[in-house]
C-alpha cells in the first residue's frame, strides 16, 4: 500500500500545483478587477466633480456678465460648450426673463458627465452695507455705528480686500459696532484691530465684492449751463452741468424739487455754508473733484431720508463731512477717501476707498437703503440656487 500511495504522489503534487496556480489566478484576476473598477470609480468621481465644478464657473460667469450689463432683454448674456483653461471640462450657460427676474440655467460636461445648476438672479442694493470700503476703515473712540429699522437683518460694515493686500479694519478703545464685520475673500478675522471695541460677528464673506464706478448720465453731461456756483441761490427740478460749488461763510444754496448736479470741479463749503434740501426735495450730486466743508458747514436734508441726498464721487478727491448738525444721505465713492470728522452725526451709507470716522461721531444705517435705490449700481446676486 505503501509503493501504492508512492506512485500516485507525483500526479497528485501536479494537481496541487495546478489548484495553486488557479487559484492565484482567481486571486490575480480579482485584484485587477477590483483595481480596475476602482480606478474607473476614481475617474468616474473625477468627472462629476470636473462637471460640477464647471456648471458653478458658467453660473459665475453668467452673474459677471449679468453685472457688465451690457445687455438687453432680448440680447441676455448665453455662452456654449467653452473649455475652460488648464482643464478638459466645459461649461454652458443661458440667462432668461425680463424686466429685472432673470434666471440661469449652467450646464457643466466632463467626460461623459454632466451636472446642472439653476438658480434665481435677484437685484442687490450697493448700499447694502452702512460702510464698506476697498481698503482700510477706521472707526475712532468713542464713536458709534448702529441702524435705525435694520429688524433681524444685521448692520454689516467691511472692507473688500482680503489678507493679500494692507488694508485693515481699526476699531478703537470704546467704539462700538452695533452689527456685524466682513472681510474680503479669504480675508482673516484675527488681523481686524478691534481691543476694547464692541461689535459682532466677524466673517469673510463667499465671494469677492465688486464696486464698480458710478457714471454721469448722457442727459446731464451735456447739461448746462457751466461755470461755477458762487453765489446764495436756489436750484429747482432739473438737470445742472457746472464747474465748481463755492459757498462763502455764512452762504446758502436751496434745492426744491429733483435735482440732478453734475459738477466737473469740487465743491468747498465756507463757515457756516450750506446746502440746504427743501422738503419733499431730491439732490444728486456727481462730483468729479473733492467735497470740502469748513466747520458748521454742510447738508441739510429737511427730509431726514437719507435716499433724497446722493454725492456720487468720480475720482479720487477726498470728501470731508463736518456737519455742525446731521447729514442724512449716501455717498457712493469708491475710488475717495471718505472723512467723518469728530461729533459728526451721519445716518445713511458710505462706500470709499478708505473710510475714517473720528472720535464721538455716530454713524447710523438707515435700513430703507436695502431697497434699490440706484438700478445702475446695483448688483445680480443668485440665489434660489438647485442642482438638477
């Protein structure tokens, strides 16, 4: 029995080896299998979020040129099929609507992948914020900023830039901040000087915030009559081409009815000179120059709504607000340096380059600015955002 089992070893060690084999080649066959499918996973997720990614990049892309607005309602903004650089993936868009609705709809391709992204456009406020600057904002001791009717919504203040550039956001000793402060994109909340200051939350917000410049309408830079304003006067509806504003001590200047002025030089306020805004009365003012009021001089806005005064800044000229009383307006000047000198009292907003508010001045946000005041200056936002 012995020489028995002998004899059939050999054959049996072969059939081992074959079972070996073939079971190794299970082995093998499954690894590569499963290898494969997960590199097919692996690309199959890459593709989705190539797609995703460029569905997201048409919907920016179409609010961009949304806000170019170089458009009509039958010429809306629609692209197709562009690649997008450094990348396989492509993206499509198409705006719909009319008379201020709009919506996209952004279609992203990777591969054999495509995602959709649909999402209401809605019209954004420029004075949204009580101050928002491109550089620094500096708020001085003892000084306020707080909102009249703002309700559940915070008063926001904030800067645009982000950590890469100078500006920073002073908050002195005792100042206070009744609301909230934004950051730029990517902007840190730590570098915002604020010791022994109150305020609220600080965050950077999702996406960078444009200030694009305002523009004189054609049918006031072809106004007239020229030259300068010297002399007390009173200014009734219609639209005003001028040089300069010069108010001596003690001078007065009266709007009654809308106004519109669009001065090509500077204005300068003597002692005690003012522009008085009558009752029921709107001033606008497009101001290629500096705005420069000597102490007690200033605005009066009879309305107390800051909506019926409006200094729209052109250039670089610095405006320097030294109200011996209230100014109830906006101003819109995102190349100036904007100045709220000490126990000035300002209700309205104020958008600038760089923005300083002195010791004891009170700064309140008049929660009615949320409304579109100015379609021009006002920005698409998405929002009602889905994925299809």
């Amino acid at each position: 029995m012995l020489r028995t089992f002998r004899q059939k070893r050999p054959g049996f060690i072969s059939l081992m080896a074959v079972v070996a084999a073939v079971f190794l080649f299970v082995i093998g066959v499954s690894l590569l299998t499963l290898g494969f499918n997960r590199r097919l996973y692996s690309i199959r997720s890459n593709q989705q979020l190539a797609a995703r990614a460029a569905a997201d990049y048409g919907l920016t892309k179409a609010v961009y040129e949304m806000n170019r607005r170089n458009w009509t309602d039958s010429t809306l903004p629609v692209e197709s099929s562009t690649t997008i650089s450094g990348n396989d993936a492509k993206y499509s868009y198409t705006v719909t609507g009319s008379n201020g609705n709009y919506s996209v709809t952004a279609h992203g391709t990777s591969g054999p992948v495509s995602k959709t992204v649909v999402c209401e456009l809605r019209l954004k406020s420029a004075f949204e914020y009580a101050i928002l600057t491109k550089n620094n904002l500096d708020i001085g001791s003892v000084s306020t900023v707080d909102c009249n009717g703002c309700g559940s919504i915070p008063l926001k203040i904030g800067t645009t830039n982000n950590p890469n550039s100078n500006a920073e956001i002073t908050l002195k000793p005792n100042s206070t901040v009744e609301g909230d402060i934004l950051l730029g994109q990517g902007g840190i909340p730590s570098l915002v000087v604020g010791a022994g200051a109150t305020y609220g939350n600080i965050y950077a917000v999702a996406t960078d915030y444009d200030l694009p410049m305002p523009t004189v309408p054609s049918y006031l830079s072809s106004a007239g009559p020229g030259g300068d304003i010297s002399n007390p006067a009173t200014i009734t509806s219609g639209n005003y081409k001028y040089q300069n504003l010069s108010l001596g001590t003690n001078k007065k200047l009266t709007i009654t009815g809308n106004v519109q002025l669009y001065l090509t030089g500077s204005i300068t306020l003597g002692n005690d000179a003012n522009i008085v805004v009558a009752p029921n009365s709107k001033l606008t003012i497009y101001l290629e120059g500096e705005l420069e009021g000597k102490y007690g001089a200033g605005f009066t806005n009879n309305s107390h709504d800051p909506t019926q005064l409006t200094i729209y800044g052109l250039g670089s000229g610095a405006i320097n607000i030294k109200n011996s009383d209230e100014f109830y307006g906006v101003i819109y000047a995102p190349d100036a340096y904007v100045h709220i000198y000490n126990s000035v009292k300002v209700q309205g907003s104020v958008i600038a380059k760089d923005y300083k508010q002195d010791n004891s001045a009170l700064f309140t946000y008049d929660a009615r600015l949320r409304e579109i005041t100015d379609v021009n200056l006002a920005r698409f936002v998405p929002t009602h955002w889905r994925e299809l």
